[in-house]
C-alpha cells in the first residue's frame, strides 16, 4: 500500500511537471502571423460606429487637458470590421479601436489611388498601430513638422536611447510599424489588460489602440515620402476567439522547478531508508548431529 501510494504521488508530480511545457510548446507553435490572404472579412460586413471611429490627425493635438467634447465611448472590438477610408494628401487619418484579451486580431490594409485626385507615383502609404499614449505623441509629431519646428538629427543623436520615447513616437510593441507598403497585413493579441507602454504625462484605463494610415513624411527614416495626391484606403480586421492559458500556469512552471529539486530529493532519501527498514525473515538452518 505505501509503494502504491509513492507511485501514485511521483506520477502525479512528474505528469504536472510536463503538462505546463506540453501546453505552453503546443500554442507557441502557431505564432500570431498574417499574410496577404488572411484577412477574409467580406466588405457588406461594412462599419459598426460602436467599436470604431475615424479620428483626425490634427485634432488637437496640444490638449493637454483632454477633449472638451469627449470621444464616443467604444464596445470592446469582438466582431469583424471593415472600413473605407479617404486620406488627403500628406495626410494622417487612425481607427480608434479598443482591444481586449482573449481575442486575435488581422489587420489587413490596401492603398488605392483616388480617381477624382490621383497621386503621381504609385500610391505607397504607411500604417502603425499605436496605444493612445504614442498616438497622443503622433499627433504632435505631425503638427510640429508642419509648423516646422520638428527635432533635428543631430539633437537626437545626444538622446539616450532609452529616453526617445519621450520624444519621437513609438508603435505598439516597437513593432508594429509598417512602411512604405502599397498593401500590408498583420495580426496581434493582447496578453492582459496592463498597457506595454506609460507615458509621462500618465494613460487611460480603457485600452484604446489607433490604427494609424499615413501619407505625409514622418519623422522615422525609413517611412514612405508624402504622397501629392488623395488615396482610398481599404481596412479590414479579422476578429477570432483567442484560447489563452491560464494566469497560475506560468505560476506552476516556474515554481514546480524549484519544488522538483527540494522534493525529488526528500522522495529518493524516504524511498532509501524505507527500504532499509524492511524485516528480512531469516530461515534458520538446522545443524547435523555427528554420530559418534
């Protein structure tokens, strides 16, 4: 009964040890990726005001006191959208969405020359995805190259990497960052609620994201040039059920290491002085007697 209840219990530790890995090798074996073909959003699915907004560019970006006319209040994004958009020359136009966990997200984005005012070369654009703290500072970098009064190089050479964030915008998880593409798709997740980015001057509690269209000549080097002409651009998000582990898993594996080499240990010493404590019957042998 005691080495049925050891084999029980070892089986037990050793099948929690490899669950978590099994689980974990099993998801990240499918990575969050996208390619052209992936968005298979039909376009009468059409636009649902509740979980998106075109916002401008240069609606005030220097409020630093908030909107006096507030912004609609969003649903959380868990239907497929698609979405039509008509950006002037040297433009900037965003999708404001709010992301949540538990679900994937494809965003696949197409340029299109507009008839009525078509641009000289082939229509090339940029598009980022932003928290609302970088598209905050978006907004600003697109006023002050427009005032011409933006950050020259040889200032941001002397910046400390890990302070530019204070000056120059970021995308979301530095790298959703898409640029000089006449069509482009990629898709993401949210891990948890907790914003990746927090800016200086504080965020929002709703985890807003901004699915910026760009055709002016931002301050990033490797951006598209501004375009001289109005463009339509095609927006569809592919919107999927995401199963995500549970919080306590990554608990479990980072804890059943430690655990394993204080345990295993106590097991194999109880196993090796158990199997010393075994009463070993002794046969007695019986001695002839010699005859004389």
């Amino acid at each position: 009964m005691k080495n049925s209840a050891q084999k029980i219990f070892a089986g037990g530790f050793s099948l929690g040890l490899i669950t978590p890995l099994l689980a974990i090798l099993l998801f990240s074996a499918n990575p969050v990726v996208a390619s052209g073909n992936d968005c298979t959003v039909s376009p009468d699915v059409g636009f649902d005001s509740t979980l998106a907004e075109v916002v401008e560019v240069d609606d005030d970006p220097w409020n630093w006191w908030g909107n006096p006319n507030p912004e609609i209040e969003l649903e959380p994004l868990s239907e497929d959208l698609y979405v039509e958009i008509d950006l002037k020359s040297m433009h900037s136009q965003a999708l404001r969405l709010e992301l949540i966990t538990g679900y994937s997200y494809t965003f696949c984005v197409e340029f299109h020359l507009d008839p009525d005012n078509p641009p000289t070369d082939d229509p090339r654009g940029d598009v980022y995805l932003f928290d609302s703290a970088n598209w905050f500072r978006y907004k600003q970098d697109y006023d002050m190259v427009n005032s011409e009064f933006e950050t020259p190089d040889e200032v941001m050479d002397f910046i400390p990497v890990e302070w530019r964030d204070m000056i120059v915008f970021l995308p979301f998880r530095d790298t959703h960052a898409y640029e000089n593409k006449r069509a482009t798709s990629f898709s993401t997740a949210l891990d948890n609620d907790k914003k990746s980015f927090i800016s200086f001057f504080g965020s929002d509690d709703d985890s807003e994201y901004f699915l910026a269209l760009d055709s002016w000549n931002n301050t990033r080097p490797n951006d598209a040039a501004a375009v001289d002409g109005d463009m339509i651009v095609q927006v569809w998000i592919d919107v999927e059920e995401r199963f995500t582990l549970p919080k306590f898993t990554a608990y479990i594996l980072v804890g059943l290491l430690p655990l394993s080499c204080v345990i295993v240990p106590i097991i194999l010493h109880s196993r090796y002085h158990s199997s010393g404590d075994e009463a070993i019957e002794e046969q007695k042998e019986l001695v002839p007697l010699l005859e004389q």
